[in-house]
C-alpha cells in the first residue's frame, strides 16, 4: 500500500534534502502561513503541526511564478516608509494585550486571548453582502496586509535572526523568504515577487519565563526596521496565552 510519503513523492518529485537553516525558515513560514488565514487555536495541535509540515513542504519544493507569456508574476509595490506615522492609540485596550501605538490609518480589527490583529482602516465597515472569505481585507482571521500579535507557540523553540534591542528588552528580528500563498480555492502557489524584497518580518520580544512575543508585518508594507522595531515596544502582554504547535 502506497503511504503518504509515497504519495507526495509522486506528486512532486524527491525533494532535496534541505539544509537546517532552510528547515528552520520553511517551518516558521508553515506556522506562519496557518496564522494568516485563522486565529490561533489551542484545540487541535495536531491538526495544527501536520498543516504547518505540508506547508513547509510546498515552500521548500515549490518553483517560481508565473504570469502570461511566462513572465515572472510581481507584487503590487509597497508603500513608503516615510508616508507612515506611528500615533498613539486611542481606542479601547484589548485583554489579552495593549498597546501604545499603531500606525496612523489603523485599528485593532480583533483581538482575543491568543492573538491581536491591526489592520488599515479600509477594513472597517465592510457593507451588506460582503463575504470575508472572499475579500480578506475584512476576516479578522486573515492577516494578509495587516500586523497580527501573537505569542510564539510552546514548541517553536528559540526563534532565530537578527538580534536587536526592542525597548528595553532583548529581541530578534526575521525576515521571511518568499514562499507559497493560497489562492481562493486553498491552493498553494508561489508568492508574487516583489522588487523590494520584502516579503515580511517577524519581530521576536523575549517575555520571562522564556516565551516569546512576536510582531508580524505582512510583506509590503512599507515599514522600515526602526518602525517596526518602535511599534514592538509598545506592545504589552497581558493575560494572553500560548498555543501550541
């Protein structure tokens, strides 16, 4: 009886043995692809950590995108640094975690104990008839072109990068590798290229007790280190929980 491993091999080909940085990088993309479309749940770590393998696995055997003619597909370019603010925030502090500031034409779109979702404020007031799986701008659980808090999972291990200051606290920042998207369907392809190379960054904040606080901005964005090392500072963990997986 042909078992799964088989079965992908068929589909894809043998893939070749990755190197553990590569690893490393293609796992915390898998985790990281899942948070994007959902919040972060405790039930289901199972569920969770085979989602994030499959998704690892299309990053490290997937190819190159491609529009018509075969030109490689690009990515809409990113907003400038320059043309964001960092302001205070005003609006009503969530549980799990607050915050100082956010940037200027933003708003905490959701929040619960696992996680905290700032989104531009396009997102607000979607309208009658609108379907949030359809235009993720609105799925609070979709955090595609926003900035989603979270605390890094049980098991992730030590997260790996750039040491930075963070505040007055130790922190680590990740650049993410271009990797695989889904489409509307759920199928993964390769991610558009961008000409800035920016196709995310995770801003890791050690807490006591060896737990993690990570800040993820979505590619594209537009924010330079020092903002987002700024906008991690002024994040403050609460009664949030870890999830697993």
């Amino acid at each position: 009886m042909m078992d799964l491993r088989d079965a992908f091999e068929d589909v894809a080909g043998r893939p070749v043995a990755p190197t553990i940085q590569q690893a490393d990088t293609d796992l915390s993309r898998g985790r990281t692809a899942l948070r994007r479309r959902r919040a972060i749940q405790t039930a289901g770590g199972s569920l969770f950590t085979v989602a994030a393998a499959v998704a690892a696995f299309a990053v490290a055997t997937s190819g190159t995108a491609t529009g018509p003619g075969g030109t490689e597909a690009q990515a809409p370019p990113a907003a400038s640094a320059k043309s964001i603010q960092l302001v205070a925030y005003k609006g009503e502090q969530p549980k799990g975690f607050t915050v100082d500031t956010v940037p200027d034409g933003w708003f905490v779109q959701a929040v619960n104990e696992y996680a905290l979702v700032i989104a531009p404020d396009k997102a607000k007031n979607p309208g009658p008839g609108v379907d949030p799986s359809k235009a993720p701008i609105y799925d609070p659980g979709d955090y595609s072109n926003k900035i989603a808090v979270f605390l890094e999972s049980k098991d992730a291990g030590t997260p790996q990068g750039e040491k930075i200051k963070v505040g007055d606290g130790d922190g680590i920042l990740r650049k993410s590798l271009r990797g695989d998207v889904s489409d509307a369907n759920g199928k993964p392809s390769p991610e558009p290229a961008r000409a800035d190379g920016d196709y995310g960054s995770t801003i890791f904040v050690k807490q006591p007790k060896n737990v993690y606080l990570a800040v993820q901005f979505w590619g594209g964005l537009g924010f330079s280190k020092q903002q987002m090392t700024e906008l991690a500072a002024g994040v403050h963990v609460h009664k949030a929980v870890q999830g697993v997986g």
